[in-house]
C-alpha cells in the first residue's frame, strides 16, 4: 500500500487494526501475524519497498511469458488435433459416399426386375428408407 499504511501501523491501534483484519483474512493467528509483518517490511517500508515491487514486476513479466508460452503449445496443439479430426472425417466421407453408391446400385438393380418376390419388395424397401436417412445425415 505504501507511505499512508506505514504511518497508520507505526499508531498502536492502526496496527492492531490492520493485524486483527489479516488474522480474519488468514484463518489463523499465526498467518495473519505473518501477513502484517509481510505487509510492513516488503509493502510499506520505503527502502525494502522498491526492492519488493521491482522483484514483483520481474514476477510479473516471467508469469507473462510463462503463460504466452504454454497458450502458443496449446494453440499448436488444437491445431494439430483439428488437423487429424479433419483426416479422420475425410476418410468417413469416403466411406459414406461409397455406401451410398452401394444403396443407389441395389436400388437400381432391383428396381430393373420386371417381377420381384414379396421378400425383395421388403428388403428394396427398407433401401429405399435407409438411403434417406443417410443422404438425411449429409445435408
């Protein structure tokens, strides 16, 4: 905080104040005692200050670039993962489009036949209704 909060603790009832909120903040009497010191010598104090606040900001830098690095290895490898879905689906399609070209052969052959039996108009059917849910999937 600086100057302000220095001058408050040096008063015995500021720095039971401040003491007594870190205690609460802390959970315990022991980590609220080390944050109030913590404060007063690294904070506020203007010498151990500036040292404090300098290390802060090199902190602060090395996080940055720490952080950069780790995003630009995800981005690559989302990138990566996307490129291999990609192949995965090419290969699918293939597969799709060649069955789909299966069903519209059967279809035809079957359609040719001047006289089919009662278990062809079934199974020339039930082509009939799969091939539309399939080209369904397409669109």
């Amino acid at each position: 905080m600086g100057l302000k909060r220095f001058l408050w603790r040096r008063t015995a009832i500021g720095n039971t104040i401040d003491t007594i909120k870190n205690i609460r903040d802390e959970g315990s009497i022991i980590d609220g005692v080390k944050q109030t010191v913590k404060e007063d010598f690294c904070e506020d104090m203007p010498i151990t200050s500036q040292v404090y606040q300098s290390g802060q900001y090199d902190g602060k830098i090395t996080g940055y670039e720490e952080a950069s690095s780790e995003y630009e290895k995800k981005l690559l490898k989302q990138a990566d993962e996307f490129l291999n879905q990609e192949n995965i689906y090419r290969s699918q399609l293939k597969g799709y489009n060649q069955l789909l070209d299966e069903y519209d052969k059967e279809i035809k052959r079957l359609n040719e036949k001047a006289t089919r039996s009662e278990r062809e108009n079934a199974y020339l059917q039930e082509l009939l209704s799969k091939e539309r849910k399939l080209k369904a999937y397409s669109n």
